[in-house]
C-alpha cells in the first residue's frame, strides 16, 4: 500500500515500481477507474520514462473477469451476464410475474403505459443486481437457497426484497441464461479466489498488478487481490488526504448515534473533524478495507504551501488540524463561481484557464484536468465554447454512442415520433453533417 496526499507523488512512486520489468515481454497491468486517468497515467509514465508502451489499463470489473478467465475452465471472452444483457432476460421473465400479488407495486408501475418503460425498469432492475453481486453476494446465495438475506426488517423493505428474490431465481432458473452464463459474478469470484487460495505454480497470472488512484473498492474485489498477491506483486495506489488514522471519525449523524447508546467517548470528538468524517467517508470506509489486509505501507506525505488558502486547507486536513489560527487570505487558490447556464459557467471557465496560463509561464494545458459529474450534457458546450479558443482539449470518458455523430444521429432518429416536430429539433436534424 502506497500513500501520500499528492497524485504527483503517486505517479512518482508508480514509475518506480515499474522502472525494472519483471519481465519485458509482458505488458504491465494498471487498474484505473477511468479512461481520464488512464491517459494523465499514460502520460506521467512518458514524462519519467521517456515512453509508456506495453501497459495495460483495464477497469476492475474487466480485470476480475480476466482473473476468472485464467483460473477458470470453459468461460467465454466477455461475460455474459452482464447488465446490457441481463435486462432483457429480467424484461421477458418479468411480464408473466406482473400478475402475481407480490410484484403488485410494479404491475402499478408498468400499467395502461408502453413497452419502453418496461424495458426501462428491467434495466434498473439489471443494474441494481449488478450491484448486489458486487457488494452484496451474500444476498444472491441466500436468495438462490429460498431464503431472505436478513437485512430487511421494515414491512415495506421486506416486501420489496420478496419480489426481488423470486425474479432473482426466476432469472438464474432460466435455461437461456444458464446455457450462456453457466454461474454469475458472485459466484466466479468465489471460485477464482478459492483457486488462488490453494492454488500452487499457477501459470498465465500477471506479474504485478499496479492499482492507482482507484477511491474505493467493493470487498470483494479487495478479496480477489489479497489472494492473487500470494502469487504475484500486487501495489494499491492510494490518494489520502490524512497522514493520520482518521478510520474512526464520526459524522454528526454517527455521533448522535453513539451518544444514545451512550458512548461517552463519542462526546470527546472534535466537532470540527466532521468535515472530513462527511466528505470522506467513501475513502474513509475504503481505508479500512485495505489495512484490514495488514499490506506493507508506504507513506510519503507532503507538506502543503500552507501562504496560499488551498495549501491551508490541505495543511489542514493532513494533520487533522481543527484547533489552529485562521489568517485571511486574499489569493484566489480556492474560487466560486455561481453561473445561470452551463453555457455561462463553460464561459467563465475559459477565461480562468486563459488567465492562469497568462499569468503563469511554466503551466501548460496538460497540467489542467476539468471534472464535471455529468460530461455527456456538457459535452455540446465545451466544444461550442472552447472549440473557437486557443486552448487545446479533448473530453474523456464519453459514451460510445455520444462520441459518434452518426449513431447519435440515428438514436434520435428513432426516437423523432416521440416527441414534438419542433422547428429547432427538425433543423438540427436536417443540418446535421451526416444528413
């Protein structure tokens, strides 16, 4: 486990490890959690290195499968329960159910409307039991076997989880997807890590798995790695903004609970710490899974320019710091824009990034990375507003089906009836390159 509270410094300690190959004629494997951080790793490697070739960057949920792959007999190239596949089993099982009194809420649902939104609730079905078998897979078992998973003791939730659990084995009964999937991910995960718990002079497993900049985990994957590291090198790359344990932090609601049960130490902790308690809770929780596993650690924290408000705030958060001074600050290392329209907020961005480089010789636009939690409807914006600028970009993490015009064309096409001709609608249709 390797720690520190700057990604630079993650980088650095990434190109080291992967300085000396294990072996040359096999590629390097790097879990990432998005094609953004693929490529800024890519790239971090190529500073250091002078060139990244040969490096794998696959997600973890294909990682795993891979894993499966290896050590597992018969399985084919890609999964094939996998939630774009499982929606449409759920959908056709699903009908005949409706009728039954336990699936009455979604029979209600579903009623006097069209087949789409069938469909579109046996894709949230499918998605949500993706995440079950992830994070829950005790759940699937205990369903397959007849039983509940305990976990509901509410009236409403009990009778939510009833529904669940028939389709569920409505759906791991049927024959179709028995043939193709043979078991599902719950349950190769816990055959792939059996195998390497008691496996010996296991071939074809990679060298060293490389783990960067990944902020959380479900267990069980953490699981399949515990076992694979008894057979190669595995490294966790982890951004932490603490070099403190801050594991047993509590948020407002957690101290409440406490003091009712009367956990006087609950009483103890600073009110101020709950910022972190809050906001990082997914590492926080995340933390604890690794050192759960005893890994070797290495930490290399720095020390922040705490002259400028950002490097105050990072100070600040590294040492748990609740008690210091609070000097006014008049830099602008920490800005809030409040804009009326993305398009207006885009605007504003292109101006901040155009007075950084002018202000600043050394920054150059590979050091700048814009996150937004929902590209694909900014997506049309930052190539209006940047497109006609000096500054070159380009947007990661887009689907498939957005990125290309034509496919996005013929989506909209398809759904063109649905809605009303609008002039605008039609124009960008009849305008459209393609067209």
């Amino acid at each position: 486990l390797h720690a520190s509270n700057r990604l630079e410094t993650l980088a650095e300690l990434l190109a080291r490890v992967l300085a000396t190959p294990l072996d040359p004629m096999l590629p390097e494997t790097v879990l990432v959690q998005s094609g953004g951080m693929q490529r800024w790793v890519s790239m971090q490697l190529a500073r250091r290195h002078g060139v990244c070739a040969n490096v794998r960057f696959p997600f973890p949920v294909g990682f795993a499968y891979e894993v499966c792959r290896t050590l597992l007999t018969d399985l084919p190239r890609e999964y094939p329960l996998n939630q774009e596949r499982m929606l449409w089993s759920i959908e056709r099982l699903l009908r005949p159910l409706l009728d039954d009194p336990e699936f009455a809420p979604l029979a209600r649902y579903v009623r006097d409307d069209s087949q789409l939104k069938t469909v579109q609730l046996a894709e949230r079905i499918a998605f949500h039991f993706d995440q079950y078998l992830i994070f829950r897979p005790a759940w699937s078992t205990r369903w397959e076997a007849g039983e509940t998973s305990g976990d509901f003791t509410q009236p409403a939730h009990a009778a939510s989880e009833a529904w669940q659990a028939r389709l569920w084995r409505e759906l791991v009964g049927d024959t179709s997807v028995r043939n193709a999937a043979g078991e599902h991910r719950a349950a190769l995960l816990k055959r792939a890590i059996a195998r390497l718990e008691r496996g010996k002079g296991l071939s074809d497993l990679p060298s060293r798995v490389c783990v960067f900049g990944i902020p959380t985990l479900p267990p069980v994957y953490l699981d399949l790695l515990t076992a694979l590291s008894r057979h190669s090198q595995v490294h966790v790359f982890l951004l932490s903004p603490c070099r403190k344990y801050w594991g047993d932090l509590m948020t407002q609601r957690e101290q409440r609970r406490a003091y009712l049960r009367q956990d006087h130490d609950a009483q103890e902790r600073p009110e101020d710490s709950l910022p972190l308690a809050g906001l990082g809770g997914v590492g926080r929780d995340f933390l604890e899974l690794l050192l759960d596993r005893n890994p070797e650690e290495t930490r290399l924290y720095e020390i922040p320019d705490n002259g400028r408000m950002l490097g105050r705030l990072q100070a600040d958060l590294l040492d748990m710091n609740v008690d210091g001074d609070r000097p006014d600050f008049t830099d602008t290392s920490i800005q809030v824009h409040c804009c009326h329209s993305p398009l207006r907020e885009m605007e504003t961005l292109k101006d901040l990034i155009l007075a950084l480089l002018s202000e600043d010789t050394t920054l150059t636009p590979q050091d700048i990375l814009v996150m937004n939690p929902d590209i694909e409807s900014y997506a049309p914006v930052i190539q209006a507003v940047f497109g006609t600028s000096e500054v070159p970009f380009s947007i990661s993490d887009r689907k498939p089906t957005r990125a290309a015009e034509t496919i996005r064309l013929f989506l909209e096409l398809l759904e063109f009836g649905q809605h009303r001709f609008e002039a605008s609608r039609v124009c960008a249709l009849l305008e459209a390159p393609p067209v």
